[in-house]
C-alpha cells in the first residue's frame, strides 16, 4: 500500500500574470457590444465557428506554461467567460421559445464595462466567494464557477457535496507554496478524492502516472480518478487559474510547479482583505525603437494607444510573441 505525500518546493521567482478571467470577459462583452453574434440555438451559448474564432482572436496569448495547462479544459475560454457573463448577468440569453437568437450585451453588461479593472476583477472575486459561502450552508446558488458534466455517470451522488470536499480539500494545502504539478494531480486524485472516500471503490494499488502530461490509465473502477481528474482540471487548472487563484512556475527541470495565491485564500475565506497586488506594477513599456509592449492585458491602455498608434501583434511578454503598437 503507498500512501502519496505532498511535500512543497522552493522556487525562487517564477511567472506570474495578472488574472485572464477579467480581460476575457471585457474582451468577449465587447464582441458581443458590436457584433450581437447569433447562438446556434435559442436558450443555448453554443456560437458559430466564425464568431468563435474572431472571438478567440481577441484573446491575449498567455505564457506557453499557463496555455499548456489550459489546454487540458476541453471548454475554450471563450465559453468560460461567457458562462461568468451570464451568471453575473452581463449578457442577455434569448429564452428557448424566443424568435430571437442573437447573444446580447444587457444595460449591467454596459455599466460593467464602465468599471476600472480593479471593480471589474473585485466583482468577479466576489461571485466567486458568495458561492464558496452558499456551498458552506448547501444552499443553491446562481453565480456557477463549476462546469456542468453531463457526460459523466453521476447519478446518485450530490453535486452541491462533491463541490463542497473539493473546496474543503483545497482549504487544507499550504498557500503560496510551490508543488510539482503531477505530484500534485496523483496526491489530489488518489489521496483526496471525494468518490474513493464516498464508496471506497477500491484498494490502494500504485497510481501510474509517468507524467502529468502523459495519459491515465482509467478503466473500469478507475473511474473515480478519471471523474475526480476532470473535476480537478476544470475547477482548480482552470476556474482558479484563470482568476488569479493559481500561479505557475517552471521547475529547473522544467516541469511545471503549481502554487495556491491568496486570492484563492479570500475566496475560500481563509482571509478577510483581498490582496491587490496582482494588479499592481508596471504593465506596459515603451522600447527605444517607439514599440509599446504589453506585459499584461490591459484593456483600457490598450484603447487609449490604439488611437494613435499601429496594432503589430496580439500577444504579451517582451520574452515569446508580444502584444504591442508601433508608434
């Protein structure tokens, strides 16, 4: 029987970027502000490839290490956002009996788009807490952080409680500390998965995993870490991540490490203030040869410098591709 142990690295620096969710969600809303993309069906988020791709244009690219991660969500980040828009009650839905099937921005879609950057993330961060709260009492909420698994054979088991261990879970590691990542992902899907503890579907066999990266070997009573491997990259690689609440970092090796932040803390109310300091710093530099580089998304400056100045890329970071004007 080999019980898995999360034991913490020490890495010194490390890449860290302000919130995705926030930018997405302005750059989406203002898609949705001029285009009133049409829904492939009422009552429904699904849009047309075209949109799709014009959306995901608007996109900052991320650092290779976070896009990596990402790209493990089968959901585009698109639908992430637009999700969040919905549930905060940004964007309009046509209803399913309704003629129209255009996907709209509402007068709050309007107002929030008016917000500073630091309003808009801080009520995003809210959302997600009130949630967090309303899991505490088992109540029904509205503001959805989690993605839906229809697909998955869940019948007889309590969604709101299976919410409810993962936050608890992720309560109990150690904020701020950095972890290999598949390490990690073996000791959050063996050692505290929610389905195994519930019906102790099995005995404690080695778990193999090569990598993280590398493909699960899931079959039949494996199934509780296939399920809880999709719970986990859905909900923590990805709705955390996207907000702030988990940061990445390259280990000497290379593989990649993952740390809990303190917006994550808030969130699950293990601190009362919300640390700002990810919005802080110096975002956008200004290279001898007149090119405005981007170093995070910023959509405001963005709008400002595109009155005067030539789009030359899409991307952020003076280290890869980068996001910048020419002046």
């Amino acid at each position: 029987m080999r019980i898995i142990e999360l034991n913490s690295v020490n890495i010194k620096g490390g890449k860290t970027i302000p919130p995705i969710l926030p930018s997405d969600m302005v750059q989406v809303l203002l898609y949705i502000s001029e285009q009133s993309p049409k829904l492939k069906k009422s009552h429904d988020i699904a849009l047309y490839v075209k949109a799709e791709r014009a959306l995901m244009k608007t996109l900052f690219s991320v650092p290779s290490i976070y896009k990596k991660i990402l790209e493990l969500e089968s959901i585009p980040r698109i639908y992430i956002a637009i999700e969040l828009l919905d549930a905060m009650g940004l964007i309009q839905i046509p209803s399913i009996n309704s003629n129209n099937s255009n996907l709209l921005i509402s007068d709050s879609g309007r107002e929030w788009l008016l917000l500073d950057e630091k309003s808009r993330f801080c009520s995003i961060v809210a959302g997600y807490k009130e949630e967090v709260n309303q899991l505490a009492q088992l109540s029904d909420n509205h503001f959805s952080i989690w993605p839906n698994f229809f697909d998955l054979d869940l019948a007889g088991y309590d969604f709101k409680q299976i919410q409810k261990y993962m936050i608890d879970e992720i309560g109990k590691i150690e904020f701020e500390k950095y972890y290999p990542i598949d390490v990690f992902m073996q000791y959050f899907i063996v050692e505290r998965n929610y389905f195994v503890e519930q019906n102790k579907l099995m005995s404690r066999d080695p778990f193999d995993i090569d990598h993280f990266f590398d493909s699960f070997d899931v079959t039949d009573v494996n199934y509780a870490y296939e399920v809880w491997q999709q719970f986990t990259i859905s909900f923590i690689f990805t709705r955390l991540l996207l907000v702030g609440g988990v940061k990445l970092c390259e280990m000497e090796d290379g593989t990649p490490a993952i740390a809990f932040t303190s917006i994550t803390e808030y969130i699950l109310g293990g601190v009362k203030k919300l640390n700002m300091d990810v919005l802080e710093g110096d975002h956008v530099i200004v290279q001898p040869n007149f090119e405005i580089v981007f170093l995070t998304p910023l959509i405001a400056a963005e709008y400002q410098i595109g009155r005067f100045a030539d789009r030359i890329g899409h991307y952020t970071g003076v280290t890869e591709k980068y996001d910048g004007f020419k002046m």
